[in-house]
C-alpha cells in the first residue's frame, strides 16, 4: 500500500482499533448471556468474526491472516464441533438421550445449564471460524482470478 493511500485510511484504522475491544466484548456478552437472554452462540460467533473480517478489510487480509492463521481456524472448527457432539455423547453415556442435558449433573436444571452452555459455546467457535475461513476464501487472490469481470483498484 503506497503512503498517500495509507495516509488517507488512517482515520479508519484508528477507529478500527478502538472499536475491536469493544466489539470483542460484546460477542462474549451475548455469548455467555445466551442462555439467560437473547443470543447464543451462532451471533455470538457471527459478531466475533466480524471483527476479523473488519480488521481484514481495513488492514488488508494478509496481516489478519497473521493473526487468525488458516490452522486456527481448522482446529477451531474442529473444536466447537466436538465440543457439540461431545455433549451429546457425554450424556448418551450417562444414560440419557443424545443432547439430553438434564443428565449431566446432579440436579436437572444445573445440568440443562451446563448443557446449554457447552453446547452454544461450540457452536459460537464453529460459527466463528467459518466465517472467517469464508472471508478468507472469497478475498483470496484464486478467486478474484476466476470472476469474469475485473475489480479496478484505487490509484
């Protein structure tokens, strides 16, 4: 990126800065207000990655792929899955059906609590890093080579 370009997104990037934290901790609040309120995992996970897509969008994909690495995001896929799946498995273990969380703990309402907040947060990192992953394939350079139009960049 050339000086005079860099120079006149300065404003957005200072801004951008200064509104990730705030972003950021917003996704946790509704993440972990879901099961109390409105939200859940899956806005969660959508607010969450909006952060990287801005970031990536402001600063360029490449430096956001220096902080959200393609092999994060795989093994963050992979871990909101288990952690899904595992619930389930976990209480069909214990006895009851898949994803029935009263029979993991003691009492039946701490164990749909647990259940439900084990499972949302899965669902949050899955619905995260496929967002990003997503962002990350659409604003690679294979595949601005395959649409049959061409983008003019800024001079």
């Amino acid at each position: 990126m050339n000086k005079q370009l860099e120079q006149r997104h300065r404003v957005v990037q200072v801004i951008t800065k200064f509104l990730t934290p705030m972003i950021l901790l917003f996704a946790f609040y509704v993440q972990f207000h879901g099961d109390f309120g409105p939200g859940g995992g899956f806005q969660a996970g959508v607010i969450f990655a909006s952060v990287f897509i801005l970031h990536g969008l402001i600063f360029g994909e490449g430096r956001t792929r220096l902080v959200v690495t393609p092999n994060i995001l795989r093994i963050s896929m992979s871990l909101g899955l288990l952690l899904y799946a595992g619930t389930g498995v976990v209480s069909l273990l214990l006895g009851g059906n898949f994803l029935d969380y009263s029979v993991l703990a003691s009492d039946a309402v701490s164990g749909q609590h647990w259940g439900i907040f084990v499972v949302e947060l899965g669902v949050g990192i899955t619905v995260a890093a496929v967002m990003i992953s997503l962002f990350y394939c659409f604003s690679s350079n294979r595949f601005l080579d395959r649409i049959p139009f061409k983008i003019q960049e800024e001079e």
